[in-house]
C-alpha cells in the first residue's frame, strides 16, 4: 500500500493543473493512455492545425477576389497538400507521443502510475497495469478528471461497420475521397470542412433542423451558409437509419453505404461519428462511495457533492466540457487542495468553433434567458457593416448581445466571423465581471477593428435600459 496526500484519477490537460498547483502535498497521478489527455494529441491541437491548413488554402483560392494575385491560383493536388498538412499536424501533437507531459510531471515532483485506476474502498484506489499486475494507493484527497469519450448513437448496422471517432481522424493520415459525418456539433462542423478544403466530397448529417442547435438561430444559419459555400452538403432534420460496409479490420476499398430517415443513400469511403461525448464516471469505482456514476455532481468548490475528500475536474463533470473548462477547475483545486477557499463560477465559460467564419459563444442566448425568465434586451450588428469588414472583404458576420433589463448587464453573447473567438473575450470579461452596460458602451475600440461592432448595439442597448 502507498501512501500519498493526493491522488488525480487521470492524467488529462485539465489534471497538469493540479499536479503543478498544489504545493506541500505528495500527488500521485494515474493514467491509462496518454498523459495530457486527448487535447494535445487527438483533439484541440491536431483538428486546429489541419483547420489552419484548411482554412490558408482556402485563403489561397480566394487570392484574386481581394487583388492577392490577377486571377485564381491553381493549387497542387489535394493529395499531395494533405500529406503536407498531415505531417504538420503529427509534428504539433508530438507524434501522439506523451514522453514530454510524463517527464513533466515528474519534474514537478508528482509520481505517474501508468494503468487503469478504480475506487476500491473509501480512501484506497487500485491500479491496474497493462500486465495485469496491480498496486494500492491510499489517498487524503481524490481528484477525479477521467475525461470523457465518443457517444456512439444506436443506428443499425453501425457497430458491424469499421467507422471513424474524431480520436481516429485526428490520428490517420487517409485522405477519403468521400466522407460521411454524422453529428452537426463544433466537432463535426470543423472536420467537414476541413475534409472539404482538400477537395474531399463531404456530407454531414445532422438531426436537429439547424447546426450547433444550442447556439442563436442567426448564428446557426451563417455557419451552414459557409459550410455550403465550402462545398459540404448538408443533411438537416435527417438521421441515420442503417449503414452497411466492410467490417473492422477488412481490407480497405468498399464502400460505406449510409441510409437516412428520409429516405437518402450516401455512399462514402468513410463514416465519421461524432454525436456527442458523454463523461468517462462510470467503472471506476464511484459506487463504493455511494455515488451513483450517473449523477456525478460538484460544488462551486469542485468537491464531488455527497463524497468527502473528492474532487472532480473536467468532462467527467458535465460542466461546460472544454479543455479551458478542465483547467479552470484543476486551478481551483489545486487552490483548495492547498489550503485556499477558491469558488468556481462557470456563468461565463466560452464556447468556440473554430469553422471559418468561426462561431463563439458566451452565457446565455436568448431563448435560454428568456427560458430563465430573465426580462431580456437583444441587440445585433453584422460584422460586414463595419469599416474593417468592408476591407477585409467580410460578406457575413454577426454580434447578437443579450441583456439583463432588471440587473443592466449582458447575460450572453455570440460572436460570427472572422476571429471571432478572440473577439468573444470582451463578453466573457462583461458577463464575468457583471460590467454594467452603460460602462461597455463607453468603452472605445481602435479604428478599424472588427471589434467595432460591439458599439453599436451596447450603445442601443445603454439607451433602451435608460428609457
């Protein structure tokens, strides 16, 4: 039996916090696969640079429309540019190797576990290694941050069928010539389009009427204007019904046949999941404590409600799943682990898809608010209409600020077009801070600057909460 103060379950990017942070104290970190986690290996790093490389080369093919060159460029074969942007994009994850992230921890004085650890008594995590072989660790504090994994939805035929997770784009270097996505989330929505800049003919199929459906409608109906634009089909209000094709480990070459609800037939050389994520709580021991995996729940401490010296961080606690999320949560632990009273507040958490234009996001949108029963003001502006969109070039682009009447603050916003998830940052500090908006409309911007276009509807909104 070791002894250690505190043990992390999980040895993500959001966890790196913790075991940096706490000082005074043993910490001891379990990890099955990869330390860092998904983010830097098979997630935020590997799918934002093939976004970058997808996003010049579409840049490229615009050239002459803004006088970068006399007339279109034509571009080397897709095939050749994706091994370029392949070999960029294993570069920038390591290889997908953790060597790095492990001699890191160590660095920082913690000690790293490699297996799978489950809760096995109040106060007793087992770990089991790859050979079977296991060991006991006794902890003070534990910290919970397994992270979370693919939903895999119930369609017919699917689990006889050898298709993609996000985790296995982000690791092949196959470019298909078709491509099937299903999911119309941030995931899915950059992949499609990074699968349709390299030339790729790709459908994405998504359930509900619009994209990214927890975000404003307007917002929704720019992101599919630019997904179309770059050549995506889009399959809306539509479900997969069946899909037939080879079987895990068949030889490459046969198709993938994907049957929707409505009665279409895509035949692709790939199917891509990506439905949704759901947290990793479940088998790793939760119940010995008398909590149920299912209702995993943590207080503005992050200590995991109905447990005593346990703590959660990260997608396991179905918090605003994002890395920046993970590790807001790993620094208030690691704040509490060594003796601080740190609160989290989650109120204003960003939400981004890195399409170009992007999409970002911050509190609620309206419907919510109103949903709330908040007594709301809503002001828009496109980012076209500014001096910096006109030379930019900017055809589509949208700020929608949602407000408060009783309180005078914004309680949301949503930002559409280019650096758009830079430019959320002005609202995630108003909804964070509770800056009153008579404030933010008589903050000045430099000219000319997208960011402009917040001027005028704080300064619309400023007026109608002073009428």
């Amino acid at each position: 039996m070791i002894d250690a103060d505190v043990v992390v379950l999980g040895g993500g990017s959001g966890a790196e916090w913790v075991w940096q942070g706490v000082r005074g104290r043993r910490v001891d970190v379990i990890e099955a696969s990869r330390v860092g986690g998904e983010c830097p290996f098979v997630a935020c790093v590997p799918s934002k640079a093939l976004l970058r490389s997808a996003h010049v080369r579409s840049l490229a093919f615009a050239a002459h429309t803004v006088g970068a060159t006399a007339a279109p460029v034509d571009l080397d074969d897709p095939a050749d540019a994706w091994r370029v942007a392949v070999a960029r994009r294993d570069e920038l994850s390591d290889g997908r190797d953790d060597a790095a992230n492990a001699d890191g921890l160590r660095a920082a004085g913690a000690t790293l576990h490699r297996g799978r650890g489950r809760i096995t008594a109040p106060g007793v995590v087992t770990v089991t290694a790859d050979d079977g072989s296991e060991q006991q660790l006794r902890y003070r504090d534990l910290v919970v941050a397994t992270g979370s994994r693919p939903v895999i939805p119930p369609i017919d035929g699917l689990d006889t069928v050898d298709y993609w997770t996000s985790d296995t784009a982000l690791s092949s270097p196959e470019l298909p010539g078709r491509l099937a996505v299903l999911g119309g989330g941030p995931i899915g929505c950059e992949l499609a389009q990074v699968y349709a800049a390299f030339g790729v003919e790709v459908h994405l199929v998504e359930s509900a009427d619009r994209l990214v459906d927890r975000e404003e409608p307007r917002a929704s109906a720019l992101l599919a204007d630019a997904l179309t634009a770059g050549d995506v089909r889009l399959h809306l209000g539509a479900k997969a019904d069946a899909v037939a094709g080879p079987a895990p480990g068949a030889p490459t070459g046969a198709p993938v046949t994907v049957r929707l609800d409505d009665g279409t037939v895509l035949e692709v050389d790939r199917l891509l999941v990506v439905t949704g994520r759901r947290p990793n709580s479940d088998g790793i021991g939760l119940d010995v404590l008398g909590i149920d995996p299912s209702e995993l729940r943590v207080d503005d401490h992050c200590r995991v409600v109905g447990a005593p010296g346990v703590w959660a961080a990260g997608d396991v606690t179905g918090v605003a799943p994002y890395t920046h999320t993970a590790n807001y949560q790993s620094r208030v632990i690691a704040d509490n682990l060594s003796g601080g009273d740190r609160r989290a507040d989650t109120r204003a958490i960003p939400r981004a898809v890195y399409t170009a234009p992007a999409l970002a996001a911050v509190g609620l949108t309206e419907a919510a608010a109103r949903a709330a029963g908040i007594d709301v003001l809503v002001e828009a502006m496109g980012l076209d209409q500014t001096a910096r969109g006109s030379t930019d070039g900017v055809d589509a682009g949208l700020i929608v600020l949602v407000a408060d009447r009783a309180s005078g603050q914004l309680v949301g916003a949503t930002v559409v077009g280019p650096g758009a998830d830079e430019l959320i940052g002005e609202a995630v500090l108003a909804v964070r801070a509770a800056v009153p908006i008579r404030v933010l409309a008589d903050v000045v911007h430099p000219f000319p600057t997208h960011a402009e276009a917040y001027e005028p509807p704080l300064r619309a909104l400023a007026a109608a909460l002073a009428g």
